[in-house]
C-alpha cells in the first residue's frame, strides 16, 4: 500500500509537471498555426523589413516597430544597466548592514509594482515633463526608455548582487592580501570573476523590457513610422498586438500573430542566450 | 480546506446559474463594437423594465454582425457603417446618429478648418499651425488604431481614399486621445461628438468648425455638419414579437433619451 502511494505522488507530480510544458507547446503551435499563414502569404522578408503598416489596405510591414523595439530597450539598456550593476556592487561590497535591510526590500517593492501602475504614472509625470521641456508631445522613445529603466533595475540588481555575494570568499582575500585596494578588487577581480553571472542578468532585464507592453502602450504613442531622434513616437511589437487586437479580423488577426511569432523568436534568443551564460560559469 | 472547497462549490453554482440565465436569452444582438457600449447600456434598462424579456449581445464587428443576422445566428446586427451594394435588400433602422468632432486645445486660436485643409493636416501636406492660422508650431496628428470604428469612420468622411499619416500618434480610445489633446496645444485629434463637450473634473478640448459650420446636434441633424455615422440594426426582415418589442423600446422616447445621455444623436428629430 505504502509503496503505491509513492508511486502514485510519483505520477502525480508528473502529470502536473507534465501540464506546464504542454501550455507552452499549445500556446506556441497555436501562434505559428495562426500566424504563419500570412507570413507566407506577404513573405517573411516582406513581413519583417516592410516599412508600410495599414492593415485595411493589405500592407502588413513590421520594420518600423522592431525598430521601436530595439530603440526603446537599447534606451532603456543604456539608462538602466550602470545605475543597476552600480547599485548591485554598493549592495554586495559597500552598503553596511542596516542600509541594506533598507534597500533589498525596496528594491523588491520596485519589482512589484504592477506595470500599468508605471505606464500611469509615466503618462502622467514623464510624458507632461517630457513635452513642457524638450517639446513635441512628450509620447516618446526617451519617455518609454526612462520608465522601462526604472522596471528592469530589480532584475538586474538582484541577480548581479547574488553573483557577486556568490564568489569564493578567498578571490576577495586572496587580491586584498597581495596590495589591492577595495576598488582595484572589484575591478580586477570580483568584476571579471562574477561576469556571466551579472550579463544574464542584463539579459533578462531586457527580455523583460522587450516583453513590456502596457506602458509602452501608454507613453509610446504607437506611430508606425521610423523615428528620426529620441523624442520621435515609436510603435514596439508588443504595443502593436495589445493595441489592434480589439478590432482585428481575418487577416488583420493573423498579422498580429504573426507579430506575436517575431516576438517570440526574439524573447526565445534572449532567454537562451542568458541560459547559455549562465550555464557556462557553472563548468 | 474545507472552506475552500465550499467557496468553490459555492462558485461553480453561480457559475452554473448564470449560464442558464443566458440560455434563456430571446434576442441575440451582434455586431459592432463601437455600437456595443451603448446597447450594453440599453440592454441594463431593458432588463429591470422588463425582465421577462432576455437580451445577449456579442461584438465581432459590423460585417460579422450582419452575416450572422442574415444566417440566422443572431436576431439583430449592429452597424456602424452604411450598408453596401449586397446588404441593401435587408431591413434596417437607424437607432441614433454618432457625430465625430475634430478637436484642440483650447489655447489653439484656430477655430475653423476647411475639410482640404483637415485632409492635409491628416496627410501631412500641411504640418504647422502658422499655415491654417495659428502659432508657428509643428501639428501633432493624433489617430484611433486600424481597426476602429471611429478610425473608419473618419478614414471615409474625411480622407477620400487618402490615408491618415504614418506619423500619426495613436490612440486606443475616444478618453485617451481627448486626454492627450486637452494636455497639449499643439495637437489635433477626432473623437466621439459626445465626448467633446465639457465634462465635470476633464480638462476642456475645442471642437472646430469645419466649412464654418459647428459640430453641434443640430447641424448634424440639419444635415450641414457632414461628420457622422449612423448606428444601424439590421436584420433580414422586419422585426415582430420580442425582437420588435426590443427595437420599439430603444426608439422610444426613454430608449433614446438614455443614448442622448451617453452623448450620441437622437434619431428620432430627424425622421419624426
């Protein structure tokens, strides 16, 4: 009897295991089955290097909107990815401890915020400041770019800072005892030694910027042209499904799973890419 | 755990019941989305007058809407577009007017706009203010997404086969863009008539004039303002029993009052 309960939780966990990879599968054979039908019928280089977006006059080019979403992150990249590995260094080398009880869990309430609370928010302050400032309309690359900065800080810091902390204590020991200063170590040696561990995490801070829609939907402005300076409106991926999949019909519809197949290739590559780092320093 | 599993049971009935509740349902409404907030809000009228009566209404879009009221899917069709070459056999009634107003700042001094001069702005033939008489200051052009009923709307009164620029910022909704207009004095953007009127706790927007003429009621109703659709329902032949019951309440004097409310276009000044 006893044994046929082991068995049996056995074979329960499984098949419960078994269902999170079958909602992937499902959700992934259920974009392609429904995108690619018009990814063959305009042709994928059409599809991905069209400029022109006017779904009710048959022109289903994207390139304008992965220029969007590769401006936006890289905005949001360059904003977030030193105020984040700096505040991960202070945490892990230099904060005392009463500070550190201070800034983890606030950096954890960061990651908790819901998204459409930032989109808010931005709309609200960044946009209007944006505009009264530096002019135009304020919906714009910089204006998304600063609030996707603040949403990926969390990843980043918590996920450098562990890598840091993770180092064998002697690296540290070993480079103060032969003359080093505080800062001399972590820049020869902690940096270097917890590098792959602080690029997946930059990774993932961008996967998650790239996979960001509701605030994007809310301070991008969503034009489908190529944008000419930072105070340009951008359209991402994401913002182009979550924007028109009210209305859309027939082929309108499929173009949009179609986005959603590109977006999926792209989130595929970053995750894999920060799986492949990680994996490398474990070796 | 055990409460757990009573607050669940508890649920799925609810969940059963309300189901049922549907099952019972007479008339099948389907069709636009841009009509639909506003049955929505007639059908919550109807069911405490009349509760024996029971109302479904699902959206898909004017086209869908009519195809399923032709195949006997649905009893209604909502459209929010004129009927074309193939549909002009069916019946149809108008159950109020929808104006589209183009709307400023009010800082703007601009207040009135040729319908060439509101296709170039649109187009991008014309992109400062200083060229239909305002400040010298790049125009914003703000749109609906493809897909919209107001996007379409204005896409065929307005633009004659042109298309609205690429630049054009967009917008999910009538409340976004009128929130962005009312925000900045260098925009210009179309909304629900309705809508563009003053409204307790909102920044205010300008409504133009188009030609000279002002996007009110009743030059709509008049016929001099040219930007407005009609709401239609559409069905294959007249209507009789329930499903007359529900059009003869939303042409009435308090199923139109409630859609005046909401900021549409009585129909019933116009046909009397």
């Amino acid at each position: 009897m006893k044994k046929f309960k082991e068995k049996l939780s056995g074979r329960v966990f499984f098949v419960l295991a078994l269902s999170t990879i079958s909602a992937l599968v499902l959700i992934t054979v259920f974009i392609f089955v429904n995108g690619m039908p018009l990814i063959a019928e305009v042709g994928l280089f059409n599809f991905i290097f069209g400029m022109s977006w006017a779904p009710e006059q048959g022109q289903f080019g994207i390139f304008p909107m992965i220029v969007g979403t590769v401006s936006v992150t890289l905005g949001a990249a360059l904003l977030g990815i030193p105020v984040g590995i700096c505040c991960s260094i202070f945490m892990a080398e230099f904060a005392p401890a009463m500070m550190k009880n201070i800034f983890r869990p606030a950096i954890q309430l960061l990651a908790g915020i819901p998204s459409v609370v930032y989109g808010f928010w931005g709309l609200i302050f960044i946009v209007p400041a944006i505009s009264t400032h530096l002019g135009g309309v304020g919906m714009s690359i910089l204006a998304g770019s600063i609030i996707l900065a603040i949403m990926i800080l969390p990843t980043i810091i918590s996920i450098s800072e562990v890598s840091l902390l993770a180092l064998p204590r002697t690296y540290k020991e070993g480079a103060l005892a032969l003359g080093m200063t505080h800062w001399q170590t972590i820049r020869h040696v902690q940096l270097p030694a917890a590098k792959s561990g602080i690029v997946a995490g930059v990774i993932l801070g961008i996967g998650r910027a790239v996979g960001e829609t509701m605030v994007v939907i809310m301070v991008l402005g969503n034009s489908v042209a190529l944008p000419e300076s930072i105070l340009d409106s951008v359209r991402t991926l994401t913002t182009n499904i979550g924007l028109e999949m009210g209305y859309a019909a027939g082929r309108h519809r499929q173009a949009l799973f179609a986005t959603g197949i590109v977006l999926f290739v792209i989130i595929m590559i970053l995750n894999i890419s920060a799986q492949y780092i990680t994996r490398k320093k474990v070796k | 755990m055990k409460r757990l599993i009573i607050t669940l049971i508890i649920l799925s009935a609810g969940f059963a019941s309300s189901c049922a509740a549907r099952g019972e349902t007479n008339v099948i409404v389907s069709g636009s989305t841009s009509v639909l907030p506003y049955v929505e809000i007639l059908v919550e009228e109807y069911r405490i007058l009349y509760p024996e009566y029971g109302v479904g209404i699902q959206g898909g879009g004017s086209s869908a809407g009519i195809l399923a009221a032709v195949s006997g899917f649905a009893d209604i069709g909502m459209s929010s577009r004129a009927l074309n070459e193939d549909e002009r056999d069916l019946w149809s009634s108008e159950i109020a007017l929808d104006g589209l107003a183009i709307i400023i700042h009010p800082d703007n001094p601009v207040d009135n706009l040729s319908m060439q001069q509101l296709r170039d702005i649109y187009t991008r033939r014309i992109t400062n203010w200083s060229e239909v008489g305002g400040r010298d200051a790049r125009i914003h052009i703000i749109a609906r997404e493809a897909g919209s009923g107001t996007r379409s709307a204005f896409q065929d009164l307005v633009m004659e086969g042109e298309v609205i620029h690429q630049r054009a910022i967009v917008q999910n909704s009538n409340g976004a863009v009128r929130q962005l207009v009312s925000g900045n004095r260098d925009t210009i953007g179309f909304i629900s008539l309705g809508l563009a009127e003053p409204q307790p706790g909102l920044r205010p927007v300008k409504a133009l004039q188009l030609d000279g003429v002002a996007p009110t009621r009743e030059n709509v109703l008049n016929g001099s303002y040219g930007l407005y659709r009609a709401f239609l329902f559409v069905m294959p032949e007249a209507p009789e029993g329930y499903v007359g019951h529900f059009i003869d309440y939303i042409l009435s004097e308090e199923g139109q009052q409630l859609l005046i409310g909401e900021g549409l276009i009585s129909v019933s000044g116009r046909i009397g």
